[in-house]
C-alpha cells in the first residue's frame, strides 16, 4: 500500500515537473471562450425569462371609455376561447406599478395627474392583436409576443453557439494534450526503452504521463476561470455605468461555484483522456530491439 | 534454468537467424557464447528476456515458456534476468547513482533500501566513489562496470551479457569478466556473449559455439 502511494506520488511529481506553462496557458485561453459565453448567456438569462413566459397582449383603452363599455369589453375577452388568461390593470394600479419601477418615479410625480389609460392583459398562444385592435373602446394594442419569440430564439441560438464552441474546444484540449504527451514520451524515448528492458510495466511508465495531462487539463480550467473572472470585471465596470444610467443595478455574474467547479474537473478530464489516447499509442510503439 | 528446445529465428524477410538450436544453462552455471559477427548471437540472447520471440520451439526461463509468454508479464520476467549490452544504454540526463536506481523504482522498494541496494551494487563493481558523477565522465570500462552494476542491483538469478567488454582494452575487460565470474560465484547463471575466443578460453568454462545460427 505505501508502495503503492509512493510510487503515483513520485509519478505526480513527475508529472507536475514536466507541466508547462505555455500548454496550460493555452488550453485555458481556449475554455475561457466557451466559459464566458455560458457566463454572460446565464446572466442574461432572468431577463429573457421574465419576457418570454406566454406571449402577452396589452390592449389600451381608450381614456374617455365608461365603466359600463371596459365591463362590456372585459365579459367580451373573458368569453372569447382563443385567450388564456384576462387580467385587467386599472389606470391607478399601473402607475403604481410604474411608480415602483426605479427611476420612472420622479417622472410620474412631476406629472402631477395620471396620464395613463385603463387596460387588459391578455395572453394567448394565437396572434390576434389585430382583431383585437378592432374592438370597440381599445386605443392601442401592443404584442409583445412577436419579439420575445424573437429573444428567444435569438437565445437558443447564441446557447447552441456555446455548445458548439465547447466541444469544439474540448477536441482542441485533447488534442493538445495528446500532442504534448505524444513530444514528451519522444523526448525521453532512450529512458523508456531501457526502462522496458528492466522490467518496468506500461502503467509505470505511462502513470507520470497520465497524471501530466490531468494536472495540464486541471490548470487550463483554472487559468480559463481567471481569464473569464477578469474580462467579467474588466466588463462589468463599463456595465455598470450603463445600467445606472438606466436605474438598474445589472451586472454580469461569474459563473456559479458548482459550475465553474465542473469547469476545472471536466478539463482535467479531457487532459486524462488525451493522455490515456497518447500514451496507449506511443507505448506499444517503443519497443526495444 | 535457461533450457532452449529447437529454437528457430526467422526475422520478416525470411532471413534465418537461428535453426534448431538445443542447449540448457544449470542454476549456477557460468558459460560462454561464441562465434562470429552475424552468427546469431545477439538473436540467441535476445530469446531470453523476450526481446525477441522465437518462430519455432521453446524458450523456457526460471520455468516459464517465453515463447508463448502474455506481452503484459513480461516485465515480471525482465525483473528476474539482468541485462547488460555492449552499448551499455545508460540515461546521460543523470548520476550513476540514479542510473543504478533506475530498476529499484518500479520494483517497490522503500527508497532507504532502494539507496543501499544500488550503493551495494556499486560497491561490487568498485564504483562507489563515482556514484555521484554522470556517466559521461566515465571510461567505457567504468561505464560498463554500471550497466553491470543496473544489471544485478534487483538481485536476479539469471546474468545476460552481449559482447560486454567489444569495445574495451584488454585489462578493462578482464576486469569485466572478473566481476562476471564473482556474481556467478554466489550462485547467479551467467551467459555471457563474446567474439573474444581467447579471451573466452582462458576462464575454462563452458563454451557454446555458434556458426550460420546453429549450435557447432
């Protein structure tokens, strides 16, 4: 048993000697783009949310209309199968929502009185703005279904992007380490021969190789985490004053611990399996004659 | 210990390296193999630790047959035989110490022990004062005395030497041949490869001969 530690601890040591820099720099400048484009689609992500629930219409009406013509219009809406759900915002209760949108309430009380009309939020899956738009008292009717379909889309897009560019990197990974490994065990070719006629098996002389592509992988993830955590605040200084500006506090968020944990562990991963592809080939190639 | 049972070689281009070759090597038995450049020498020793496999008959060694022997077992069985050739095949990127080490790593041995094996072994080929030079530094001779002293430092039963002193004067190889005869005085079996056949006669040992890969 401590035979056993020993001799994988003299292999990491091994490994850890061998750890360049320059290959670690590499692979964590390759996951930082996946890694970033995840952080920034997750952040973005809530708002998007918030928009594209069930595609709403907002029916304004007109601001002279009666309690009896908005009753009449509401018993309509309610009626009609088409529309999921009815809700009705009284003028006062949307200034209050208004008001209670930060930055928006300084306007409303320079107003002095309510410049805003009685409506109906409805959602439905189908597109009737326009046949709304006909009924009598309605003034206005505003979709916003067309372009949170829109948003959405434009999400699944940029999220598939990511994906792509994440396994397109995660090949580049195992590549890398292959090679790195594939240079290395050429390198030391003449003590891996000699080491063979003396009896050593292949895991021993493959273990200090193993463990150079998992520590390789596993620095990689973390100089991608450093490089991402370091955009997102160089980013998040310019975000700042733009949101302010909008009376928001948004700010771009690194990525959860688990996941930037998942990160690291899936690089060092990909690192082992470059190694395991390298050092299997390049092993029974060497052969003493 | 050593039994060959009409053992051919044939490599791929259908040249014949050995034919019917037949002998045994005793536990303890210190011989000699001769013949010229191209007789199938190095072929012949080359069966032993499994470097090569032969094309027909059988190689047994220590009680196992090499011929049909797992790739996976044998480094068990190069543990057990040590190998000494006349390039030697010393590491230049480190110490003598560290090259006699070098078999001690992946046999387990705690490293105090591991440290006193190889300097023990180094003592036997009056090394122990270079252990921390690097082998360039050395005279063939000397660098040859490490390979023997890598060679025996896991303590093995079977000693296989291939044209071991080629490239020596004749008292550094003397010397060589000497510390042949001493590890096969405690009890190792020794086959030991030369061109050398004067050299050879003078110890009055066992002779095999080879000529155009078979036993004359």
């Amino acid at each position: 048993m401590s035979a056993w530690i020993r001799q994988h601890g003299q292999a990491l040591l091994q490994g850890l000697r061998k750890l360049s820099v320059l290959n670690a720099l590499v692979i964590g400048v390759a996951l930082s783009l996946p890694a970033a484009g995840y952080a920034l689609i997750e952040s973005l992500r809530p708002a998007g949310e918030r928009l594209a629930l069930e595609p709403r219409i907002s029916l304004f009406l007109e601001p002279q209309a009666r309690r009896t013509e908005v009753e009449a219009l509401g018993a309509r809406l309610r009626a009609d199968r088409r529309i999921a759900s009815v809700r009705f915002v009284p003028r006062e209760e949307a200034l209050k929502e208004m008001s209670e949108v930060q930055g928006l309430s300084e306007v409303i009380g320079a107003l002095g009185r309510n410049p805003l009309p009685d409506a109906f939020v409805v959602t439905s899956k189908q597109d009737i703005a326009g046949e709304l738009a006909k009924l009598p008292g309605v003034a206005h009717v505003q979709a916003d279904a067309a372009w949170a379909r829109r948003l959405a889309a434009a999400a699944a897009i940029a999220q598939l992007g990511v994906a792509v560019l994440a396994a397109l990197l995660g090949a580049a990974l195992v590549a890398v380490t292959f090679n790195t490994i594939r240079l290395q065990i050429l390198t030391q070719r003449d003590e891996i021969e000699v080491s063979k006629l003396l009896g050593a098996t292949d895991s021993f002389i493959g273990r200090p190789f193993y463990y150079l592509g998992l520590l390789q992988g596993l620095v990689g993830g973390v100089v991608a985490l450093a490089i991402v955590g370091a955009a997102l605040g160089l980013l998040n200084r310019e975000v700042r004053v733009l949101a302010e500006s909008y009376g928001s506090n948004f700010r771009f968020g690194f990525l959860p611990l688990s996941e930037a944990g998942l990160l690291v562990l899936l690089a060092g991963a990909l690192g082992w399996v470059g190694a395991w592809l390298s050092v299997g080939r390049q092993l029974r190639e060497i052969e003493p004659r | 210990m050593v039994k060959f049972s009409a053992v051919a070689k044939r490599y791929p281009g259908g040249q014949e390296a050995l034919q019917d070759v037949s002998f045994s090597l005793e536990a303890g038995e210190l011989a000699f193999l001769t013949g010229r450049s191209g007789a199938g020498k190095s072929t012949l020793l080359k069966l032993i630790p499994a470097i090569e496999r032969p094309s027909a008959g059988s190689v047994v060694v220590n009680g196992q047959n090499v011929a049909s022997l797992k790739r996976a077992a044998i480094p068990y069985l190069r543990r057990n035989i040590g190998l000494v050739f006349q390039d030697q095949k010393l590491l230049y990127d480190r110490s003598v110490f560290d090259n006699v080490m070098l078999p001690l790593a992946f046999s387990a041995h705690a490293p105090k022990e591991a440290a006193r094996r190889a300097r023990a072994a180094l003592d036997k080929v009056g090394l122990l004062g270079r252990e921390k030079a690097n082998p360039i530094q050395l005279s063939g001779g000397e660098q040859q005395r490490v390979a023997i002293a890598r060679a025996v430092v896991n303590r093995p039963a079977i000693l296989v030497a291939d044209e071991p002193t080629a490239n020596l004067d004749a008292e550094s190889a003397q010397r060589i041949l000497e510390i042949f005869v001493a590890f096969n005085q405690v009890g190792v079996t020794v086959l030991i490869a030369s061109h050398d056949r004067s050299l050879v006669e003078r110890y009055g040992k066992r002779v095999l001969r080879l000529e155009g890969g078979r036993i004359a």
